[in-house]
C-alpha cells in the first residue's frame, strides 16, 4: 500500500465523518411529530415502484379508499399517485430517486409504497443506491416498525429496526483502498439512537408490553455496538414498569426457533442490519415476507411498505395479476393507524385475518391455480361489509 493511497482513502473518511456529523447536528435540531389531527387535508402518496409494486399498491390504495370513502368525500383525506420510481427512472438519471419523484414525495406527509428494485454485483443496472435507503435518509424515517403476530403460537412480536444509521448509514460509500482491501463503515449517534429507543418503550408502555429486548453485538462490535446497547438501556430506566434484557443478534435468531423461549419476546429494539436480517426471519413464522407489512416513521414523514421485492421474475412469465396484496394490506394496518384511524386500521387486520387464516375462501398462489390480486381484494372488502 502507497502513502498515495493511505492518503486518498483518508480523505474519503473524512469527508464521511464530516457528513454524518452534521447529520447528527440536525437531528438535535428536529421537533416533535406531525399532528394528523391539525392538517386540513392529508394526502397519501401512492408510489408504486417496481415489477409487481404498481399491482399490489394499487390494490391496497383501493382497500384504503373502500375504508376512508367519508373523508375522501369531504376533501379531508386525498390519494395523490406518484409514478417515475422505477429502475429504469433512476438509471437513467444514476440516482437511487429521480429529484422531481422526490420533490413529490416530499409533497405528501404519508406515502404507500411498493417494492424498489435494488441493483446487485452481476445485474445489469450500475450500482445506484437502494432507493428505500435513499428514502429513509431523504425523509428522516428514522424508525422502522415490523409486527409479526401468530396467535396459535402465543407469537406477538413488534421490531423497531434503526433506519439511517448502523451499516446501512453510508453503505454505498465504503473505500476500496487498494487492490487487496476495502473497507465498510458503521455509524451509531447518540441522538439517533435514543429516539429510536424512545419510540420501542413508548410503543411497549401504551400497548402494555411488558418486555424490551436490546439486540445487538456487542462483545464484537465494541464501539458502535455497545453505543447503542448503553444509550438503549439508559432510555430503559425510564419505563420501571417494563422489564429490559440484551440479546447477542445470532443468540436471538436462535431463540426464535426455540418453542420454549420465543413466546418470551415482545418488543424488540435493534440496529439497521441486524433487523433487516431477524424481521424476514420472524416473518417467515407468520406465512412468509409475502404477509408481513413495514411502517417507516419519522417526525414529519412516514412511508408504509412491503418488506419483500419487486418480484421481477413473476412480471417476466407474465404472473404480475396474481401477485399476494396481503404485505402491502398489512401495511396499509398500520398506516391507518398512524393516521388515527384506529378503529378502520383494527378492521382492517381483523378482515385480513378472516381472509388469510379463517375463511380463506380464496387461495393465493402466485400462479394461474390461485386467486389474482384483484380478486383478494375484493374478497377483503366483501369482509369488511360485514364486519
């Protein structure tokens, strides 16, 4: 290794350490979360995405109208399309989102969006960043919140996964140094962190949860790691009522195989990788990524989503109609939630249940022999009469 390259892979850091610096400065500038309640009228972005995205968010808008059809009505609520965040969009202006598509986004304090392509080492899109990372950072969606419920199984999980931070924060901005060696970095601040702490105890303290789990690595992640375990355990002596233990990331993805233990588990608090890795896992244990629905939440924005993606293979062999709505429905749960539309959102996932684990009148199978996402759909809203 040459003084020349030492020196040239330090000003690259440097210019990190600076960037995350003033990131950090802005957070402590931030104030508190949108009141729904104040806005004359909310609008919710419709954002599609890629290959099946457009399909499976389409029909959850539909679904989401059928049940705010009043106050679409009297102009409180309104649903705005966004189209243009596609792969092909993005390459062409080589940025994980196009600047006019996030002009729009910007324009709606609610969004619902579909899965993103994200480019991959031996794809044949250059290497443009993922854009949920893109838009997570862009909009501060500091929080990421993941249920994972299976009643048959005493299984009652809720993840609060760190958004912009961890080993996603800058993981399009790693140093190939030399040859031989590249490196990758991890950034934990104190004031990222805290407020995702804050927001996993006040979740547990109002839905009477009486468990937080701090899950990390950090008998091997030293610094970043045991940064965000001591800040979370500090914020935890706040909520005397709720008992706080500390979990080793691969320990955990262990003990939620371990019938006798993972009923144990309730809220669960972590940095980014790690709840990227442990939130698909959980899932698997409610029917697949398929089920599972994502909230992304920061103090102005908040975008809901599916947690699995594009499904660019379903749209190649011409499947895309028969695509599952159940992660975008689940999504749209907690969106309607976060809006104040409690007593819609608890209709809403009891329909789901119905239609998913009860009834199951009809069958998604991906493929010709099942339901297509219309049709689900339609079937979801045919419950949501009788209810």
């Amino acid at each position: 290794m040459t003084e020349v390259q030492i020196k040239a892979a330090l000003e690259k850091f440097e210019a990190l350490i600076r960037e995350q610096d003033a990131r950090s400065e802005a957070i402590k500038q931030q104030g508190d979360f949108i009141d729904y309640s104040t806005l004359d009228k909310l609008t919710i972005g419709v954002c599609g995405g890629d290959g099946i995205g457009p399909i499976i968010t389409n029909e959850a808008a539909r679904v989401l109208e059928f049940l705010l059809k009043e106050d679409v009505e009297n102009g409180k609520i309104e649903f705005k399309t966004i189209d243009g965040l596609t792969i092909e969009n993005r390459v062409a202006v080589n940025k994980a989102i196009p600047d006019d598509v996030l002009e729009e986004l910007k324009k709606c304090p609610v969004i619902l969006k579909g899965p993103t392509t994200t480019p991959q080492a031996g794809d044949p899109w250059p290497n443009i960043e993922s854009a949920n990372v893109a838009m997570r950072k862009a909009l501060d969606l500091f929080a990421n919140l993941r249920p994972v419920k299976v009643p048959e199984e005493g299984i009652d999980w809720t993840f609060f996964r760190e958004n912009t931070e961890g080993a996603y924060a800058v993981g399009s901005k790693g140093v190939n140094i030399t040859d031989d060696l590249a490196m990758d970095f991890v950034v934990t601040t104190t004031e990222g962190t805290q407020r995702i702490a804050r927001l996993a105890y006040d979740y547990a303290r109002r839905n009477k949860k009486d468990r937080v789990s701090i899950i990390q690595k950090a008998n091997v992640i030293k610094t970043t790691d045991g940064k965000f375990l001591n800040l979370c355990k500090e914020i935890g002596k706040e909520y005397p009522e709720i008992t706080t233990d500390e979990w080793y990331i691969d320990i955990t993805t262990a003990k939620l195989i371990d019938k006798k233990r993972r009923t144990d588990f309730k809220v669960f608090v972590l940095p980014n990788l790690y709840g990227d890795i442990i939130t698909d896992e959980a899932a698997e244990f409610q029917g697949g990524v398929g089920t599972a629905g994502s909230a992304n939440i920061g103090k102005k924005y908040a975008m809901f989503e599916a947690i699995h993606g594009s499904a660019p293979r379903m749209m190649r062999e011409g499947r895309g109609k028969y695509a599952d709505p159940c992660s975008m429905l689940r999504a749209a749960v907690m969106l309607l939630s976060h809006i104040g539309k409690q007593a819609e959102a608890d209709k809403l996932e009891r329909a789901l249940d119905i239609c998913m684990y009860e009834e199951k009148k009809l069958k998604i199978t991906g493929r010709a022999d099942g339901a297509t996402c219309e049709d689900f759909g339609n079937y979801v809203m045919e419950t949501l009469t009788t209810l």
